[in-house]
C-alpha cells in the first residue's frame, strides 16, 4: 500500500467563528467538537503509519507557535512557515518541493470535522492508489442536503471501483441549483482534500502556472531550515501569486479524478455548522455552558460564564466569549465575519 505524506494546511483568519475565535487563536486551534482541538483531530486521523508518513504543516508566522504546541513532539514532522498569505496553490507547491518526486501528497485542511475516521481512511487510500497512477484526485463529500455554502464537483467516467473522472468543477449554486444536484446524484461537495504525486502536481501547475511553479521552486531552494520549521526565501515567496489549488490546477488539469467519501464531514464554517455537528436534543438544540431554553428549537448557546436564558425563538445562535455578546439569526450566521469586532480582532 502506498503511504501517503499528510500536508495539513493551516491558516485562515478565523472570523467566521467569532468571537470565540479570533485572528490571534483561529478555529484549527480550538476544542469545538470534542477535547481536541480541530488541527489534533486532523493529525489524529493521519496517525496511522501503516498508511501514513509523518506530516508536513504549513502554516504562517503568527500561527507557528500554535501549531508547534499542539504538534508535540511529532516524530519526523516538519512546520513550513510561510512568510505571508498567498492561498493553498503556494502551500501544497512548497511542500511538493520539499519531498521526493514520488510522494504522494494527502492535502488536508486543519479546521475540518470528520466524524467517522474509517471512512476518511478507505477513501484516502482509494484516492492514494489514483494518485500513485497519476491521477489528481478530490474527495467528494456525499451531499446530505442542497448546500449553497460549498463548491460542487460533478463525476463523469467511471475509474474502477469508487472512483471517478471529474466532468467538472462548480462554483456555489443558488438553492435551486443545489436541489437539482442532490436529485441528480452526479453531484458531490468540494471538501478541499486531495491526493496527488509531488511531481504530478509541479507538472500541472508548471503547465496551466508556470510562474507559480517557478516562484515555489525558488523560494524552496533559497529557503532556509530550523530545526523542524522550513522558512521559504521571503523575496521569492513574495512574487508568487496568490490563488487557491481549485482554480490553479484541478479545474485545468485533464487528469482530474474524484473518489467519493461518506465520513461526516463538516468545514465547521459557520456558528450553524457547528451546531450541526454536535449533539443536539430532541428539539435541536445545542448548550455549552450555563443556559436554560424554553420553547427553543434549534438554538445554539454557547458561553464562557454568564448565564444565558433564551425563550421562544427558533434558529438564533447565542455565543458569549469574554466581553464580546453575538445574537445572529441562522441565516445570519454567514455574515459574523463581516462584523466590525470580528475584522479587528
């Protein structure tokens, strides 16, 4: 069997999860589904070293002391500390430079919940195989519901058992849309985890980014190493453009394959996701901390010490961190980022 190098990305402001989290301590480094914290969780299910290497983390300088804490002692793992921002195409080409040809690459984002690690396993190591023929493959998340929050990928060909030719990538649909793929039943959700050989992948960003491809090339190579953490060469890193791996290489390559994954998947984007992936009672609702609901349905409380009492409301999310108080509609819940508090903090 094929191992696979976990390349675990970590970044991201954290504003959609305000005010619990911040830009200072996002999500990936929070406990929000269980005790640990998302980027454990992400660690955990590549644990495995019968299937898995030790991973590779890339992550940014105001994150790094995070992500070194909870790495612990990581046997073999190395940090990739980026200089700045410039999205996943950048990261996974920085940790494509930093294996041998051959590796084949799991991309896994650190602020995703799966909740059956089995399933996650099986569908990695159907789409190790594909990757170790050549292929590029996606993760397509069975759809559970007509989301208009995520991108889409439709299958085409069929590869042999669980696998597929990609037909096409498509972007967030409106609900009309998204209800007319779910009845199709081609249709799966882009959950942004893929599986590819490090020298497959250069070779399709050299042919559809080549100045992408050079740019990462030169910053690995005039890079500098400590200890566990690789610091690309900031000049270089600097003229790389920032664009996401999805547009950059997966929706160009004509290599593109989907292995389709029913593992409880969530990209916990939201207040409202959240709550759908933790327990709930009988009329949906979800209480951490001290909180008395009556007549609530599908409420979501979460504070840090004062009491909160919530009476007769349907589909509100409550949070109350520190000084920072958020009531929102469900329907609001999308737009915590765009709060004033969130941005600065």
């Amino acid at each position: 069997m094929t191992k696979m190098v976990p390349v675990v990305l970590c970044g991201g402001s954290g504003t959609r999860l305000w005010p619990r989290s911040r830009k200072s301590f996002p999500k990936p480094f929070l406990p929000l589904v269980g005790d640990s914290t998302l980027f454990e969780s992400t660690l955990s299910r590549c644990a495995d070293d019968t299937a898995f290497l030790p991973p590779i983390v890339v992550t940014g300088e105001s994150h790094l002391e995070h992500v070194d804490k909870q790495l612990g002692g990581g046997d073999g793992a190395q940090i990739i500390v980026e200089p700045m921002a410039r999205n996943t195409a950048a990261a996974i080409a920085m940790a494509a430079c930093r294996v041998s040809p051959e590796t084949v690459m799991l991309v896994c984002p650190s602020d995703h919940y799966i909740a059956d690690v089995d399933g996650f396993e099986s569908a990695a190591c159907r789409a190790a195989e594909l990757a170790d023929d050549g292929w590029l493959v996606a993760f397509g998340i069975v759809p559970t519901a007509p989301e208009t929050g995520y991108g889409y990928i439709k299958r085409g060909e069929q590869l042999g058992e669980d696998a597929f030719k990609v037909e096409r990538f498509v972007e967030k649909p409106n609900r009309e849309t998204a209800e007319a793929f779910l009845s199709d039943g081609k249709y799966s959700w882009n959950g942004g985890l893929f599986a590819f050989r490090a020298d497959r992948f250069m070779e399709e960003l050299e042919k559809h980014r080549p100045a992408i491809a050079e740019a990462a090339r030169s910053a690995v190579a005039h890079g500098a190493q400590d200890g566990r953490c690789f610091h690309p060469h900031a000049h270089e890193f600097a003229k790389i453009q920032s664009e996401s791996v999805d547009y950059a290489v997966m929706e160009n390559t004509d290599r593109a394959a989907v292995v389709p994954a029913s593992m409880g998947w969530s990209d916990i984007g939201s207040w409202t996701s959240l709550r759908d992936a933790l327990m709930r009672d009988g009329h949906g609702n979800t209480v951490k901390g001290r909180a008395e609901l009556v007549d609530c349905s599908n409420v979501y409380v979460e504070t840090d010490g004062p009491r909160v009492s919530v009476i007769g409301l349907d589909d509100v999310v409550v949070v109350v961190d520190g000084n920072e108080v958020l009531i929102t509609t469900a329907a609001g819940a999308q737009k915590v980022g765009k709060l004033e508090g969130a941005a600065k903090q």
